[in-house]
C-alpha cells in the first residue's frame, strides 16, 4: 500500500519491528567485541612503568608472552632472560606458546628458539628480533 501523507500515520508493522529488533541485535554485538586491554592478563608495561613481571613468572627453559606489549620473554638458563617480539615473521601473527625450549607461532605451525629467537621450525625464515629486558629487584622491565 503507498504512503498517503494526508493519513494519519499506522501503527508499528511487522518489518518495522524486525528491523528494529535487528538495528539493537548488531549494535550489540558490535559493543561486544570491543574488548578491552583489562581483559589482558599478562600485564600491561604502560601502566607499571615498563614491568612485565616477576622473574619467577618466568620457567627455566620456557618463557611468556605479554600480549598487549607484544613481547615474549624468555629464561633459556636459571638468572637468563632474554626478550624478543611476539610478531611471526612468517605473516605476523602473534606467538601463541612458550615449550620445549621453543616459542610456537599458532597460525601456521613456525617455532623459535627461546635461547636466540633464531628459526627452529619453519615456514618463518627470519628469528624473532630482539628486545631489551633488565631485572630490577626481581622484576622484568623493557629497557
């Protein structure tokens, strides 16, 4: 049926309303996924001063990732840190895990060595560069 302005205007339809009910579900939806860095347990070096942690957080062997700073810190011998970017080389995807004295890339199967960052499992062919770490009283801070 056209619209007919001199009519008074009906009531809610039965589109109206679905559209409606859908403009609320997306926008919904789209709040949902906004996130925030306080969902990031890992740490935020920003708010700390450039502290990561704990050098106890930190397993002989093995490491950890700091997500929101993109940074992977590793302990490859007791007192030994070393930090690199959590950032493949491969496509750029963030390092998912820290085993087997390897930090795994989740995306397309890619491993480095916690002692160097240096390729241990391709398809990466570049290491992971290099970040500076120090231990203050300890605690692990980006330097």
């Amino acid at each position: 049926m056209p619209f007919d302005p001199s009519q008074p205007e009906p009531g809610s339809t039965r589109r109206g309303m679905l559209v409606g009910v859908g403009l609320v579900g997306v926008a919904g939806t789209l709040s949902a996924c906004g996130g925030s860095k306080d969902d990031d347990s890992s740490g935020d070096a920003s708010k700390s001063g450039g502290g990561l942690g704990k050098t106890s957080d930190i397993p002989v062997g093995g490491g950890k990732i700091f997500k929101s700073e993109k940074v992977v810190v590793t302990q490859p011998k007791q007192g030994e840190f070393k930090a690199f970017t959590a950032v493949c080389t491969h496509r750029g995807c963030t390092v998912g895990s820290v085993s087997g004295g390897q930090i795994h890339c989740p995306c397309h199967g890619s491993a480095f060595n916690v002692t160097d960052g240096s390729v241990a499992k391709g398809p990466a062919d570049k290491p992971l560069a290099s970040k500076s770490v120090k231990v203050e009283n300890g605690e692990l801070k980006l330097g």
